[in-house]
C-alpha cells in the first residue's frame, strides 16, 4: 500500500513538474492546425505564454463602421481603458462583419474567410504545422521541424516592439486600425535616410518634413531601424552591425518589473518612442520626431487649399479666402473654391496673410528682389497665380499655382514673410485692400467722417460731370479717327495686342541662315532664332516654315494667322508674328526652352514624378478646352500628340501647332484618305468618312493621358508581355482587374487616382464619339471636382 502511495506521490510530482516547465515554454500554446477565431463567439484572440499579447479580432477604431472588426495583434492591458494595437492584418480591406473567420487549416494556411472571399494571411512557400503568439509581439508560423517560416515580426505596419526592425526598404504606415489609416509614411530608405512624409505623395523631398540625415551612411549596405528590446534604443544599422547611427539612446527607467518598449507611426504624423510598464500600467513616451509638439510641422496634416494654425494644444485646419471645406465634419480634409475662378484681367483681389508661408514647390521664384507691392501684383496678372509669398529679409517673390498645399502659420525663428492669396470677383460682397487693411476707427470719430464723406461727395459730383463731358468728346474723337483707320486698312495695333509682320530677310538674319533646327513635323521645320530689342536685349524664338500651303491669296492667309494669334491661353504656345513674301510662309512662336512632352515622357533623361504628370495631363486639357470652348471660333486640333505639347522654362505645358490645318494641303499629314493626324492618336471616326468634331481631339488627348500616366507610348514592340504591347488596351485589362498600380510599377502612388486618370483616358478612346466627354467634364474630372463612372471597354484599337 505504501509503495502504491509513493508511486502515486512520485507521478503527481512529475505531472506537476510536467506542466511547470510547460508553462515557461513559450510554445506550451502552440496552436494547432484547425484552429479558428471568430469575431464575436468563443474563441476570438489566441494569447501569449503570459497573456501580454494576443492575436485575433479586435473592434476597429473608426467611426461609423457599424461595429466593424479587424484582425491583428494587440499589447493587452487589463488596467487602462482600451489595448494598445501593434500590428493588422486587414487594414486595406472595409472592416470585417461578425461572421468573419480567421482559420489555421489543416493544409497549414492562415486564412481569412469572409462572405465576399477569402484572403491568406501569411504568405509562405512551406506548409505550417502549428502557431503561436509569443510574449515578445511576435506571432509566428512553425514547421514540421520548429522552425519559424512566418513572423509578423517582418512585416510591420504602424509599429515596431522591442526586438523588431523596420526592414531595409520597408514602410510604416499610420493608422493601420483607425479611419486615419495611411495618412502618412515612415520609409527606411535603401541611402539609409529615415523619412517622414505624408501618405499621398510620391515621396519626393519637398514632401519631407523630417529626416534622420543618415543618407550619408557607407555604400553597399542595406540598412533598418531596430528597437532594442532592453534599453530602448533606436538604432539604424546594416545587417552585420559593423555601421550604427543611433537615433535615441537608452537609458534606465524608474520602477521595477518589465517593460514593453515601442515605436509607432501615429496618426498625427509623429513617430513617437513609448515605454509601458507592465507592472503599474503606466505609459511613459520617451521621444518623438519631429521634436516639439507643433503639428504644423507636419506636412499633410491639413488637405489641398487650407492652412494649419496650432494653438499649443492641437492644429486647426482653416481654408484659404475663397474656398469651403470639402466636408465640414473633418476639416483636415481640404477645401474646395466656392466663388468664381480668378481671371487673366487684374480684375481680382487679393488677400494678405502675413507670416502665412508653405512649402509647395513653386513655378516661378524673382531673380532680383522686388518690393511687396510688385510681388502683389506679380500674381494678380498671373493667370497661373493663386498665391504670392514675398520675404521682407532679401525681397524673394515666388508664385505659387493651385493647389496650395503644406501652408501654415510661421513660428517665431521663421524669415518674415507675407502672402497675398488671389481670389475671384464675382461673389465677394466688397473687395479687401492690399496689402494691408488699415486700423477700424473709434466711434468717436464719427461725426469728423461724416462731414469728410459730405464735403468729399459734392467735389466728387463736380470732378465726375467734369470727367463725363470731356470723355463723350474724347469718345468721338476715337470713333472718329477709327473709322479713318479702317478706310486705311490698318488699326495699328502694337507688339503686346497684335501680330507682328516680319520680313524674310528679318528672320534669315535672327536665325543666322535657318542654321539651328529645333525639331521636323508634319508642318515644316522649326529652327531656333533671337530677336534684339532696343537696349541690346533680346528674345529667343521659334520660326516654322510652312510648306505646302492652300493656295489662297496673302490677304486670305493673313486673315487666318490673325484669326490664330488672337488666342491667348497659358497652356497654349503664342503666336508672336508671320512672314509672307511671295510663296514662303513662316510663323513666329515663342521660344520653348524645355522640349516637347515626348521628349520629356519617352527619352533618355530623368522621367516627371508622378505630381509633374497630373499637373502636365491638367494643362493640355485646359489648354484644349479653350480651343474648343472658350475661344471666339471653336478651334479642332487634329494632331493631340506629345509631340506637340512643348514645354516652357517653368515645365509648363503647352499646346502647339493648333489652328494650322486650315493652312495646309487637303494631302499634308495623310496617313490614308483624308486623314489628318498621326497614327496612334486617330479617332475612328477619321475612317468613317463622317464629319470630324471636336471629340476627334478628345480621343487623341484620352492616348496622350494614358501615355502621359505611363510614361510609355501606345505602341510599343519592345515590352516584355503580348498583351502589353497596346497601351489602350493593356490598360483596360489593368483596371477591369483591380491592377492599375502594374501601369506605374516603378513608383509608389495613389492608386485611387491612378484608377481615376485611366478612367477619364478610358472615357476618352470610346468608339463612339458621342459617350466621350466633353473637355469641360475631363477637366472637371481630373480636378476632382467630379466623381468618374466606370467606363466600358473602348471598342475599338488605334494603331
């Protein structure tokens, strides 16, 4: 009895060793294959060892999603009001409904199931055996053999724990469990520069607001950020540890028991170093970057059109004069004009906003210094101007053109500044004086005022019949010496609001014998030439001979260059003056220094970031609606290609060669019977022998916005797929497929505007010309000011 006693004593010992050393086995919670998580019923999280984290579904934290659920990895902490997300798995994704299902299977997949489908969450080549969640943050896939082949510790989203980096090249994005999701980016670049920008950018450095300034690091390594799990440092290092920069130091804390460190992208833009302590839950932040707490600072933390103002507790987002928020229950979202476009006249006022600065990249910065009024009134006959900011320290002027975007409230060590913001004229109740409003008088002044305005308003009485009377007479003096002019055949109009007539021996001299060819096209060629004025300066230009002209008479000629240089348009190439002495026929163009879109989008130098593509796409399709819409006779191109869209000194684009078909041969630029145009860019409805309009431009500018996104021509031989070769169409496969990103896979953009532009192209190339846009709705469409439908598929390929 006493040995049966002892036995049983020795196997209770053994079970309870057994489960003692289990218990400090991190994987004694191995999850096996079958396993399942539900939302809302038993069981919804598998736990670490020691139940510091867990793994599951969590209620999301958004508004109004309707008790929407995601699916992550979550610090728990019983004694503070909610967890502390660390990582998730569906942030991309609308949140989760209540009979989602997270499944471990028995093929050894994680995956998510859904009502719509089903999503794998951890991507790996090997079969998984079993899981676990361990006490580090980590949760982790093993293989037959106990070996990691999946960790959620290599793919971060917003944080990074004790013991985890941000691997070479990788990102965190803020917001990955709230409805600020993707605000801004965090990137370990491969220079080993750490960068702060905001979400919707292509990361390009005007778009920084804070840097590590470690680009300077060796070359050859692949750098990441690593938290250590001890200290708290935060070091950027190689994989061998041989090079460090340390971003913050460790240092000890006060208090006993562990300590979980961690290091997050907050959906303020703030990279933030964060102790918790276990034992008291106490939540200490032990760094940030940016330093301070001026949200100002960060770049996006306001939308397009607005300007933040912090007021040492939080930053406000407040539009510009002339604009309402586009949705007034979250200002950080922009703003949009609410009042008529500004003009080309002077005829707008302008706002002055002291020590109000942005940091937008300007088109246009003085090289001399200006006072504050020339600048002011620099913008307010700019058509392209919506702002002006001028520093009073070295007189610098820069314009900026719309959108305006990063504008904020200088602090004190800030240059001293003002910004003067155009704003239309139509539904404003009085203008506001510039630069600065004076001072409001004290009631006490009153009665001085009012007799001031008395005696004022009789003078003025006098001085305006005085003015009436002598204008009635200067006004038939004019009518009467205009109706001499027109009996002479010359209104004598000057440089500034008429062509100028050269003669050939005038533009051999300027362009020294047609020595330098500027480029060859369907109208003749173009040869570069300066023009000297009085005082010995002088003007660069663009003389293009003309060959195969309509024979009309000079008269007939005349009267259509004169017809074409009456349009005026900052995304139209102007038209300076003309030649015709017998049968040579020349125009004279300013001068483009930047070459033409297609030798900007396919040549060998540097390509347009993405920002400089939606601009340029904006500008042709202006520069189009004015030909069609607004100028006094509708004006159809005929040759939309990125040939003919050049590019000034500011890399504005501009439309050329538009109104010179009618001064051509029925035959110039054939490619078949009847066809004008270019191959590539021709509407169908050239081969239908049916009247041509203007949405045969239309079609041609839907090729040149697909090619403008994609930095590539329609037809292209050299691509490394068949069904790549066509543009149009490889890009309605890309989108019908939810791949639009495939069409610009060497840069990281808004895909949600990607999709748009394709879509507006899409628009563009239909058969029929009647469901293509008008260049009204295109533009509208691409400002955002519009929603765009889906589009069906083009039914017919131009080649």
């Amino acid at each position: 009895m006493g040995a049966n006693v002892a036995a049983a004593t020795m196997a209770l010992l053994l079970l309870i060793t057994t489960i003692s050393s289990s218990l400090q086995d991190p994987r004694h919670n191995q999850i096996p294959l079958g396993s399942a998580l539900y939302p809302t019923t038993q069981p919804t999280s598998w736990h670490s060892p020691s139940g510091l984290f867990a793994f599951g579904f969590f209620q999301q934290q958004q508004a109004n999603n309707n008790g929407g659920f995601a699916l992550g990895i979550w610090l728990v902490d019983g004694n503070r009001s909610k967890n502390t997300v660390v990582w998730t798995a569906t942030s991309d994704d609308p949140p989760l409904t209540p009979n989602a299902k997270l499944e471990l299977t028995k093929q050894g997949k994680l995956v998510l199931h859904t009502q719509e489908s089903n999503h794998l969450i951890a991507n790996t080549s090997e079969t998984a055996y079993s899981a676990s969640m361990l006490d580090s943050g980590n949760f982790v896939l093993y293989n037959q053999n106990s070996t990691i082949i999946w960790q959620s510790f290599e793919h971060p989203t917003d944080t990074i724990l004790g013991g985890q980096s941000l691997p070479y090249e990788a990102q965190l994005l803020s917001g990955y469990s709230s409805s600020a999701r993707k605000r801004f980016i965090l990137a370990m670049q491969s220079d080993g520069n750490l960068v702060l920008y905001p979400g919707d950018t292509a990361n390009t450095p005007i778009d920084a607001y804070w840097a590590s300034g470690t680009f300077r690091l060796p070359h050859g390594l692949k750098y990441h950020l690593y938290l250590d799990a001890n200290d708290s440092s935060l070091l950027i290092k190689d994989n061998t540890s041989s090079t460090r920069r340390v971003l913050y130091s460790g240092s000890s804390l006060p208090g006993r028991g562990r300590i979980i460190y961690r290091a997050t992208l907050d959906t303020d833009g703030f990279f933030r170093l964060y102790a918790h302590h276990i034992n008291n839950a106490n939540l200490t932040t032990l760094s940030g970057w940016p330093q301070g707490n001026n949200s100002c600072l960060v770049k996006g933390i306001c939308g397009y059109n607005s300007f933040c103002e912090f007021d040492a507790k939080k930053p406000h987002c407040t539009c510009l004069p002339g604009y309402d928020y586009i949705d007034p229950n979250q200002h950080n979202l922009g703003c949009r004009r609410n009042i008529s476009q500004p003009n080309c006249a002077g005829k707008d006022y302008l706002v002055s906003m002291p020590n109000l600065v942005w940091a937008t990249r300007p088109y246009y910065a003085t090289a001399r210094k200006l006072q504050k009024e020339e600048c002011a009134s620099s913008c307010l006959v700019d058509c392209k101007c919506l702002a002006a900011l001028y520093y009073y320290t070295d007189g610098l002027c820069i314009r900026q053109e719309p959108p305006l975007r990063y504008a904020r409230f200088t602090v004190q060590d800030d240059l001293p500044s003002s910004a003067f913001l155009k704003v239309g004229n139509k539904t404003l109740n009085s203008p506001m004086p510039l630069p600065d409003e004076p001072p409001q008088k004290s009631s006490t002044s009153n009665k001085a005022i009012l007799r001031i305005i008395v005696v004022t308003s009789i003078f003025t009485l006098i001085f305006c019949s005085t003015i009436g009377i002598s204008c009635h007479l200067m006004s038939k003096i004019r009518v009467l010496k205009y109706k001499r002019l027109l009996e002479i055949g010359d209104l004598g109009l000057n440089e500034e609001v008429a062509l100028r007539r050269f003669s050939y021996t005038e533009l051999k001299r300027a362009t020294n014998g047609f020595k330098q060819e500027l480029g060859k096209g369907s109208f003749g060629a173009v040869y570069k030439g300066i023009l000297y004025k009085a005082g010995r300066s002088r003007r660069f230009i663009a003389v293009k001979r003309l060959e195969k002209l309509v024979e009309d008479g000079e008269r007939e000629f005349q009267a259509e260059v004169r017809a074409i240089g009456k349009t005026h348009h900052r995304n139209l190439v102007r038209l300076l003056g003309f030649c015709a002495e017998g049968p040579k026929r020349l125009l004279v163009y300013e001068y483009m220094s930047n070459g033409s879109l297609g030798k900007l989008l396919f040549g060998d130098e540097r390509l347009p970031d993405w920002d400089e593509r939606v601009r340029i796409a904006l500008d042709i399709a202006r520069g189009i609606l004015y030909l069609h819409e607004e100028c006094e006779a509708p004006i159809i191109h005929c040759d939309i290609k990125p040939q003919n869209i050049l590019m000034d000194e500011f890399w504005t684009a501009k439309i050329s060669d538009f109104g010179l078909a009618k001064l051509l041969m029925p035959d110039q630029t054939r490619t078949f019977t009847g066809v004008r145009g270019t191959r590539g860019y021709l509407a169908p409805e050239w081969n239908k022998n049916t009247p041509i309009t203007v949405k045969a431009d239309i079609y041609s500018y839907g090729i040149v916005l697909l090619e403008t996104v994609c930095c590539r021509r329609n037809l292209d031989v050299n691509v490394s797929e068949p069904n790549e070769i066509l543009l149009s169409g490889w890009a309605y496969k890309c989108f019908v497929a939810g791949e639009v990103h495939k069409l610009v896979h060497w840069e990281e953009v808004d895909k949600n505007v990607v999709e748009n532009m394709v879509k507006v192209a899409l628009w563009c190339i239909q058969d029929e010309p009647v469901l293509r846009p008008s260049m009204k709705s295109v533009v509208l469409m691409l400002e955002g000011v519009t929603d765009v439908p889906v589009p069906p598929s083009p039914t017919s390929i131009s080649i």
